[in-house]
C-alpha cells in the first residue's frame, strides 16, 4: 500500500482505497444530511489569517517566498509586500472564533476544522 503514496493515479482504483472513500463519502453524507435536516447551516472557517486571533503565540506561517531568500526590510524585518497575501500570515487557531460570529449570525451551525495533510 505504501507505494501507491507515489503513485496517485492508481489510489482510487484499488479495492481498499475505493472501499475507504466510498464509505468516507457516505458517512459524511449522512452527517451532513442529519444536521441540514435540522436547520443547521454548515460554515467554512478561515484556515490562513493574518491575525493572531486568540493568542496562540507560536503558530505555523503561510507564506510563497522562498525560504532561504526572504526580502527584508532596513529594519531587518521580513518584507511581505510582494507575498501573495500582501503581509505575514499564518495557519490559524480561530476556527471557533468563526464559528461563534457565524452562530449569532445565522442560529445554529456545523463547521469542521481544516484536515492538514502531508
């Protein structure tokens, strides 16, 4: 199973990973189905913010400079102008943050946070 990690295009078609993903899909289906039925509104949190939002301190940075050439600035601090986000930003921590605005917003809510994989 280990070498279909390099071999994506072939994932899919095996027995095993058709099976997980078939049932993958259906259970998350059926939750889904389950909360909509009930008036919950499903919400998509932010996962990249620029905002330290509930002081987690030491949080992942998001950037698409290279590593080992990062422009700075005469004050020896990073130059994000020309990053795609326009200034530092990070994985963030705040998806229950989101989801409470999002909560008093609409009513009742279901949001999931982000599934990083490697």
């Amino acid at each position: 199973m280990e070498f279909l990690r390099e071999i994506a295009h072939l994932r899919f078609r095996t027995n095993t990973f058709g099976a997980v993903f078939r049932i993958r899909h259906a259970m998350a289906y059926a939750i889904h189905k389950y909360f909509n039925d009930r008036g919950f509104y499903y919400l998509h949190t932010p996962i990249i913010t620029g905002s330290d939002c509930e002081g987690a301190g030491e949080m992942f940075h998001v950037t698409t400079m290279p590593l080992n050439k990062m422009p700075l600035n005469k004050d020896g601090s990073v130059n994000f102008t020309d990053d795609f986000f326009g200034k530092e930003t990070n994985l963030t921590v705040s998806g229950q943050l989101e989801g409470e605005l999002g909560a008093l917003a609409l009513g009742e809510i279901l949001y999931f946070r982000a599934n990083l994989q490697g």
